[in-house]
C-alpha cells in the first residue's frame, strides 16, 4: 500500500509541476518520495533555487514561511496545517521590539527556527550549522539571540569575547535531554561516540564527542571511521543512518527524542496535498517578506 501511495504521489507532482521538500525529521516514507531532503533552510535555498512554480513542504510552519520569504512568488503548501514549532513561536516580535527600544545597542540574532513575524524585527539569522561563524562576523560584540537559549549559550562558548544575552526559549524534545541521560547512554555503549544537536542543554553537549547540526552529525557519521554511535537529536535520524551506513550501529540518546510535530505528517498528508485536497497555503503579506527578508538576506551575507 505504501508503495501504491508513493507512486501516485510522484506520477502527481510530475504531472503538475510540483516539487516535494522533506525536512530530515518526517518519516522514511516521505524522504523516498521528496525531490529534495534536508536541513530546514536548505530546503527553502532548493525551492528557490528550483522551477516548479509550487512546492509542499513536508516540515513544520516556520519552514514553510521562510520557503515563501525566499519565493514569494511560488506557491507554497504546509503539508500538514497543524505542524507547527513550539521553539518558533515562543516569541513575539512584540517582545524584540520592547527589547530593541530598551537596548538599541544590541544586534538581535534570530534562529532560523522563528516566525516570519519574528524575523521582521530581527537583525540577522543563523542557522545551526552556521551560527558560530555568522555571530563571530557581527561587528557588534553586544548580541541578543533568540530564541534557544542551548544554541546561544553553545555559540557564545565558542566566541567568549562578545556578550551575550538569552531568553528562556529552546527546543522542548532536545532541551529535555538530561545529563544523567547521555551517561546512561555513554556507559551503555561505552564504544560509541557520542553525536548531539547544539539545542541540547550545556551539560548534554559537554559530554559529545562531536556537536552539529543535523546534516553534520548525519556527515560525521558516514565519514567517520568509528562503527557505533549514541545519536543526540530526533529519533528518525537513527533510522535514516542505519539505512546509509548498515555497517554501523546507531543508538538514540534517549527514546524520548521524538518530534510531535514532525511526526504528525504523513504519507497520505502528502498525497492530499499534491491533489490540491489538503495542506495550508502560505500566504504572506508582501511588507512581511520585505522586513523579513533583511534578516535572513543579512546571514547570506555574512555567511
């Protein structure tokens, strides 16, 4: 049955014109079908980058939005409307403004885990993967980064010359990775190595042999001539590595590092979406892709 959906879904977006983008934490069955899978800022640099007039993103809200920032005109379709990040919208652009009129002399970084209202009122965007190298180009050595605390405090480690400033705002399925988790882990497979997103808390990425983004544990591991490793970020990631490198182990940091939302996209989801049947237009006003845009823009230039 799976099979029969997949392959209707690609003879629709073929037939249509319509390209598929999968974030690296939806389900096995949705990679094998979307013509690009990734990290979530790289999916929305392959739509732009792509011709099909409309794509349908197989990841959460705020992946969608920063589709349509960098293809306003394309239509873009949220697989499953209720997908969405609790991390994105912590934050209002309410409380960066507040913030701005009270600290004018700090440059507010904005993950690229926010709301496109959010990004509106921000200075510039990182990624995980690029948000050391991005903070230590800002000029200004006074910064706010919102909105994962773990991320920010990870950074300013790196970069101990600039002051930083954090809200209590994170990503709640790494954020609830304790210490007492990733020695349980070490001492369970005391000859693996160690791999942890840096939205993990500081006393989880102490103990990493290697901290990174998603696309960068997923590197490290099919690079590295270790055979087993411990893998600190959303439980699909195991999976996905065990079909690239069936020559290795792989073991999840702890069973709780599943995604809700992530995971409340499926198969069938895509399939109506492709039909014009389901999924959620985003629409943006065109003042809110300009504004955002300068954030997002300003990372490209740095980066």
């Amino acid at each position: 049955m799976i099979s029969k959906i997949q392959q209707e879904i690609l003879r629709l977006k073929k037939e249509k014109g319509i390209t598929i983008l999968a974030h690296n934490y939806v389900a096995k069955e949705i990679i094998e079908i979307a013509d690009y899978n990734g990290d979530s800022f790289k999916l929305s640099r392959d739509a732009q980058k792509d011709n099909a007039d409309t794509c349908i993103m197989c990841g959460v809200h705020f992946m969608a939005e920063t589709a349509k920032i960098l293809s306003p005109k394309k239509k873009v379709i949220l697989a499953q409307e209720i997908a969405g990040c609790p991390m994105a919208e912590q934050f209002s652009a309410e409380d960066v403004v507040a913030f701005k009129k009270e600290h004018p002399d700090y440059t507010v970084v904005a993950y690229i885990n926010t709301t496109a209202a959010l990004k509106t009122v921000c200075d510039v965007c990182v990624t995980s993967a690029s948000a050391v190298d991005i903070c230590r180009k800002i000029e200004n050595d006074k910064i706010l980064f919102i909105p994962d605390r773990n991320l920010g405090s990870y950074v300013a480690d790196m970069i101990p010359d600039k002051q930083f400033v954090f809200w209590n705002g994170g990503c709640p399925v790494h954020a609830r990775i304790t210490a007492n988790d990733a020695a349980r882990a070490k001492e369970a497979h005391p000859e693996a190595l160690l791999l942890v997103h840096p939205e993990c808390i500081p006393a989880v990425t102490e103990q990493a042999d290697f901290i990174g983004s998603t696309t960068a544990i997923m590197k490290f591991a099919e690079q590295s001539q270790a055979k087993s490793f411990i893998i600190g970020t959303e439980i699909s990631i195991v999976e996905q590595l065990e079909y690239l490198c069936p020559d290795k182990r792989f073991y999840s940091l702890t069973k709780n590092l599943i995604c809700p939302n992530m995971k409340s996209i499926t198969l069938m989801d895509v399939l109506r979406a492709v039909k014009g049947e389901g999924g959620l237009e985003i629409k943006l006003d065109a003042d809110v892709i300009e504004k955002a845009s300068v954030c997002i823009n300003e990372m490209l230039r740095l980066g």
